[in-house]
C-alpha cells in the first residue's frame, strides 16, 4: 500500500521499463494508459522510466501516442496540451508484435533499448493486460527472451478457470518468476475503503471485539451493476458471473472482512492471513447458490441461444474457523440490476431483550456498519436513537464518512496498484495459494451448476436470491434503516 509524497524521490520508485501486453486492448484504453498518465501527473512515476506497448495491431509509435491521448481524453478529466504530457508520451514506444516463444527477438530488444536509455539498475515490469490463453506463452517467452531475471509480473483477472488450471498456470509462472515476483491484480484491492477496512478494524478499538461470530449476525457482500454484458459477449459468454466476479472480487473483498489481525502492515504478513480465510471457507453446496440469467441476454450478438451462463450469482458461504464458525456471508453480484452498487454490510446481533415496546419489528432490523466501495466511498453506521420528546420512541440514525476530497481524484485503484507493483509491495495482491483455495471453494459449483432463473432486467435479480438469504434481507443500495426501501424487492 504505497504512498509516496509528491515531490520525495526517496520514496518514489526506482527507474523502471514498463511493458504492457496487449497496449492495443480496451483494459490499456480504459484503466492502464490513464493509470500510468495519472501517477506521472502527480509526481509518482520513476524519476526516469519507459512505456512498451505490445500489441497485435499495426501501429507506429505515433499511433500508439494517438490512441494513449484517445484514452485519457475519453477516461481522464486531465489537460493533454500541457508539455508534461508531451513528456510523458516522449518516453513511449510501440511494437506491433506476438510476443511467444520463437519469436521473441524484436519486443526484448525494444525492452532492452527502453533500459539502456535509463541505467544498468533500472527495473523491469511486465503488464500483462491479454486474455488468460495468452498468460502462459507470453511468460514463457519473457523466460526465453533472458529478461525474467528480476523483473515483476503484472497479471489481470481471471486467474484461471477452475482449481486445475489456476494450479497449471501457477506452476508454469513459477517456472520463470518466483512467487514474489508475480503481482495478480485485482482492482477492488486498489479502492480506498477496501484498504480502510484495516484501518476501521485495527486501529480503532471500538470495532474489532465485536468483528466476530458473538456480535456480528451475518455479513453481505454485494456487487451490483445496471449495465449488462454489452459488447463483451466473446468474453463473458465462456466465463459467467461466478468466474469474472465471484470468486475473484467478492471474494478478495471478503478476505479482507474476515481475515485475523497480521502480526504487521506488510505483504508477507497480510497476505498469509487472506490466504487462511480461503483455506478455512467450506465448499459451496448446490443449496446455498442462486444463478440467474437477465432476459434477452441470449439476444445478444455472440450469446448462444441455449447459454446457460449466469449473469447473477448470489451464495451463501461458511468460514469454519474460531472467529466466523457458523456466520452466513451472503453474495451477490450481477448485470442489468435496479442499480449500481458496491458495499459490504456487517449486521450486528440483536440485543437479548426487548426494552422498548417502540422497536421496528420488520425492515432491515439489525444494527449495522456498512462500507461503500463503488460511487460515493464511504462509511455508515446505522442504529436506533431517542426520538426528540417527552417520551422515549425509537427512531433510525446514521453517520456516514465519505471520501470526497480526501486525497487526489486522479489516483483511484488502478494507480494505487501499479504503483505498489512499481514499488514491489504485494500487499494488495493475491497469492498463489489463495487464488486455487478460492477455486477449489467453487469445484462443485462449477461441476454441477444449479437451476438457472431469469431475472427481469432493471430488477434486483431472481426472487429466489431473496428466499436464499432468509429470514434476513438484502440491505439495497437506496435503503435507509426503518424506511419502506428497506423491504426486499422482487422482480
């Protein structure tokens, strides 16, 4: 979790030749070149470094600086006619090349010309921003070229399709880089409130007690989106709701919620404690998964006809350990929804008696914490308060944080980690054990999927995500405790 001052070059990263796979792609346009722009704009870039974009179209390096300014233009608020810009586009170069074994020779020599130009101690960081096919020969090809040695390896989601193929890659990474080389990235890792959840749990004596299966009643992670598959069909066609978001960011979120307390803020430490969360969560079992699939999603060009691939995917898991024994954590992620939103709920346990006769006996109904990662950061905790008068009537408060300024607007997840990977910091990355854990979690699901349900689009996703989750109710995006937008919504 790097944070450097502007402006101290004593904790900025060393020189550095930046390599991104797949420069050409929508992941380059939409979060890796505005990234990169981003961390130099604000003085967190090496004091010297080169980009080398890698890509299969045919483009000169001054169509590659096009296409970059395209990108900031349509994903940055940022000026491009400032002369920082334009040195920031001087340090690129682009090779129109497959990067393989056997054919290796024009895309290490542009790396190798890129470090030249720097110093002998500049590093190497390899951004593979390609389809999950492509991880394996471009890392063999990069262990062929002679350029592994201490280089870093950057490598997008999905890691792997199933126990066996993430424990494949794994070994053939590990054939080339070494387990502390390799950076898996996950950008729900990189948001604000995701990393503040350690701070909220282990720096304030009010919380962590009561982070426990004696307070706490359930947990919700959620992650809800309006829009559907769009023009991503080749992409989520093979790969459904369980396999883009499931168990990649609803579950690294989740590690960090129900993760032990590290012996210290470090990679090594943090990592080791997400890693046990996986290691302790039961397999999901065919009762305790809903799929859903929008209507008109086999419409879209590129969707099978007979597609039984899920757009929705809520769960209900266990985490057998000292600390969760017998706490549901409930899930739920899907496209086409009401609306979009990112949040984790903690619901506290109700108090034994009941004292007071004015007590909300329906709605959401339980105390709560609640962790905003998507639009509008931030922090609420829910409860019950004295209503103004002579008598003592119940009524619902909040306090809320939000992230409004609190730091620059040009540095969100996708900065915050490549500027971790610049810096060698794997704190906010997965491991290797974690990834298959999480994988193996799934095997039944994967092997013998439940019943599919349609959803209508617009709604909040099957009723039957609603019976899986009783008696409790999901806590929705607009919901206030004691409102009607509380109740739970059927489609």
């Amino acid at each position: 979790m790097t944070h450097a001052p502007q402006g101290d070059a004593s904790l900025l990263p060393p020189d550095h030749v930046i390599t991104i796979f797949g420069a050409d792609g929508n992941l380059a346009r939409r979060e890796i070149l505005p990234a990169l722009w981003h961390l130099a704009k604000e003085g967190f870039m090496p004091a010297d470094f080169r980009v080398v974009g890698v890509g299969l179209k045919d483009m000169t390096t001054e169509d590659f600086v096009e296409f970059a300014g395209r990108a900031v233009d349509a994903f940055s608020s940022t000026d491009l006619t400032s002369p920082q810009w334009e040195e920031f586009t001087a340090k690129m170069v682009y090779v129109g090349h497959k990067f393989e074994p056997g054919a290796t020779d024009q895309v290490a020599e542009a790396v190798r010309s890129a470090r030249s130009a720097l110093s002998e101690d500049a590093r190497l960081l390899f951004h593979l921003a390609v389809p999950p096919t492509m991880f394996v020969p471009i890392t063999n090809a990069i262990g062929e070229s002679g350029l592994a040695g201490d280089a870093r390896a950057i490598y997008e989601k999905p890691y792997g399709s199933d126990a066996g193929s993430s424990r494949e890659l794994n070994r053939s990474v590990h054939e080339v880089f070494h387990e502390s080389q390799v950076f898996r990235i996950d950008h729900f890792l990189g948001q604000e409130t995701v990393q503040n959840i350690l701070v909220l749990r282990f720096a304030n004596g009010m919380f962590e007690p009561v982070w426990d299966r004696n307070h706490i009643d359930h947990v919700q992670i959620q992650v809800l989106e309006e829009i559907d598959i769009e023009t991503r069909a080749g992409f989520y066609e093979p790969m459904g709701a369980l396999k883009d978001m499931l168990v990649t960011h609803l579950f690294q979120v989740l590690s960090i919620v129900a993760m032990e307390p590290p012996s210290s803020i470090n990679s090594k430490a943090l990592i080791a404690e997400k890693t046990k969360v996986f290691q302790a969560m039961l397999p999901l079992e065919a009762q305790d998964v809903v799929r859903g699939q929008y209507g008109g999603y086999r419409d879209t060009e590129g969707v099978s006809k007979e597609s039984g691939t899920e757009t929705f995917i809520a769960c209900r898991l266990f985490i057998d350990n000292w600390r969760w024994a017998g706490i549901p954590f409930y899930l739920r992620t899907g496209k086409a929804l009401k609306q979009t939103a990112t949040r984790v709920t903690l619901a506290f346990k109700k108090p034994p008696r009941k004292m007071f006769d004015s007590m909300p006996q329906d709605g959401f109904g339980h105390d709560h914490l609640t962790l905003e990662l998507g639009r509008n950061e931030g922090i609420a905790v829910s409860f019950l308060a004295k209503k103004p008068g002579p008598t003592i009537s119940l009524g619902p408060a909040r306090m809320e944080f939000h992230y409004d300024s609190f730091e620059s607007e040009l540095i969100g997840p996708y900065e915050r980690l490549i500027l971790d990977a610049l810096m060698g910091d794997r704190t906010l990355f997965t491991s290797a054990e974690g990834v298959e854990r999480a994988w193996e979690a799934v095997a039944k699901t994967l092997e013998n999927p439940p019943e599919l349900h349609e959803y209508e689009r617009g709604s909040w996703g099957p009723p039957e995500a609603d019976t899986l989750i009783e008696p409790h109710e999901w806590h929705l995006p607009t919901a206030r405790p004691g409102t009607t937008e509380n109740r739970r919504t059927r489609s």
